[in-house]
C-alpha cells in the first residue's frame, strides 16, 4: 500500500479535521521513531496514519479498532500493521503490545493529542515547546482531561525511552508538520 492509498482511506472514513490532524501527528512521530530505531519507515507511518481511521464511524470499544481492523484486511494491508493498530486498545485482551511497532503507536498516540492540547493554547504553538511544559499540564487533571495520563507514562516505560526524552521527540517530529497539522505559530 502506498501512502496515497493510506490517505484515500482516511478520508473514506474520517471527516474531522482535528481527527485528521490527530493521525497525521501520530503518523509524524511514529515514523521518525522508525528512523531512529531504523526500521521501515512507510509501514510504521501507515500504522500510525490509520491507527484511528475508524474512531468516528464505530467510536465505542471494541468495535474501534475492530472493525477498521477488518476494513484492513479487506484491502490487503499485512498482518502486522493491523495487529499494531489492534494492540493500541488496551481493552483488547488478545492483543497485548509486543513488537516495538506496537508499543511505539502506544506510546504516541495519546501524548501526541496532549502535545496538541498544551501547544494550541500557546501563540507560539509548537515552537519552543519543552517537555517540562507539558509535564507541567499533566499534572493539572482538568486540563485535557480525556487524555489518560497513564497511557502517556507506561508507553515511554514499554518503550523503554525516558518520559522527559520522549515527549521532547514528538515534539520535534509533530514540529516538521505544524502547518499541515495546525500548529504552526500564529501570525503577528
């Protein structure tokens, strides 16, 4: 599959554009762990593209990721990519994360929407942003407050990468698109 396909599916099956932007940065900072971990990159990229393709048609547990786990496999894509996309649920018991693919989406998926959260309330957006900043919004519980912490903790711990190093990363990863994704600082 290339990403032309990845991209024609996604918009198949997702009209939000926050949703949109949200794979696009999950897709962003999964790829650039490919690139350090030399892995290949346009796979890891389409898990992280199409990880949520189906959140807006079928939202509620477990119907998300299943049924764009079949819509997967109809289309060809290869086992892993969409055992990946299966093991981000954590409420999918037959699913547990055990290659690095999988526990990288894990580790992304939920910091990359916190990261957008923190950066959308700053002028600058993404640019200057540091992980001290978002670990100071973490703590704040009402901020953001769909997003389950712990998912951001234990993905750096199952990546085995520091908390700290990790969001800095995406950070970077998520800033090599700010505009697609819109984050881009504001004008003056």
């Amino acid at each position: 599959m290339s990403r032309e396909d990845d991209l024609k599916l996604l918009r198949e099956y997702v009209t939000s554009e926050s949703l949109i932007r949200h794979m696009l940065a999950v897709e962003a900072a999964v790829r650039a762990y490919a690139q350090k971990y030399q892995e290949d990159e346009d796979k890891w990229a389409t898990v992280g593209l199409l990880h949520d393709f189906d959140y807006e048609r079928w939202p509620d547990p477990p119907d998300h990721p299943l049924k764009g786990s079949e819509i997967l496999a109809e289309r060809g894509y290869p086992d892993d990519v969409i055992y990946a996309i299966k093991s981000h649920a954590d409420y999918l018991e037959d699913c547990p994360r055990v290659s690095l693919l999988d526990k990288t989406l894990y580790a992304c998926d939920e910091l990359c929407g916190f990261i957008t959260a923190c950066a959308l309330l700053r002028p600058t957006r993404l640019e200057g942003m540091k992980a001290k900043s978002v670990r100071k919004k973490m703590k704040q519980a009402s901020f953001a407050a769909a997003v389950n912490r712990d998912d951001i903790i234990n993905g750096a711990a199952d990546l085995h990468v520091d908390l700290n190093e990790h969001i800095d990363f995406c950070i970077a990863a998520m800033s090599e698109i700010a505009e697609t994704i819109g984050l881009a600082p504001e004008p003056e």
